[in-house]
C-alpha cells in the first residue's frame, strides 16, 4: 500500500474544515461566528470553498481561548497544530 503525502496547504485546509465542522456541530458557536462574518447559514457551503474564509475560520477560534481548547481537544491536536495551519493558509 502506498502512503499518500500530503502538502502542508492541505492540511491545514483539512484542519480549517474540521474547525467549520467544529462550530458548526453547536448552534451558540455557530451563531456566533455568522454573526462576526455577515454571512448566512445558507452561503456557508459556497463560502467554505475559498481559502479566505477558511483562514476566517481558524482566525474565529484562535481569537477565543476556550474554543483552541474545545477544538484541540475535539480533535486531539496541540494548539500550535491550529496556529500551523492558520500559517500554512496564508491570508
């Protein structure tokens, strides 16, 4: 079986979507975030696709220390996971 490698910008993508998913799984949280960016529950799928509202994305929860924790946590990553990935997207 051959291992696949994968660049650090898709890792980092794949981070972010997981992060989306992260908020999106509590509608407080959710909330929240449409309520920061301006967009609407139903553009959320169209706006996922583009690299800088993914950056937004992990920018929401690096900007609240509970929610690094939450999602670290979730996801059984370290907090400087979030913060490479937040780089690797550029922005």
């Amino acid at each position: 079986m051959t291992n696949r490698v994968f660049t650090p910008g898709q890792v980092a993508e794949t981070v972010a979507i997981q992060a989306l998913s992260f908020l999106a799984q509590e509608p407080a949280r959710l909330g929240r975030f449409l309520a920061e960016t301006g967009l609407g529950p139903e553009t959320i799928r169209t706006a996922a696709q583009d690299k800088g509202f993914l950056v937004g994305v992990l920018d929401f929860i690096l900007n609240d220390e509970a929610l690094i924790d939450d999602f670290a946590a979730a996801h059984d990553i370290k907090p400087r996971q979030l913060i490479a990935a937040r780089e690797a997207l550029g922005g």
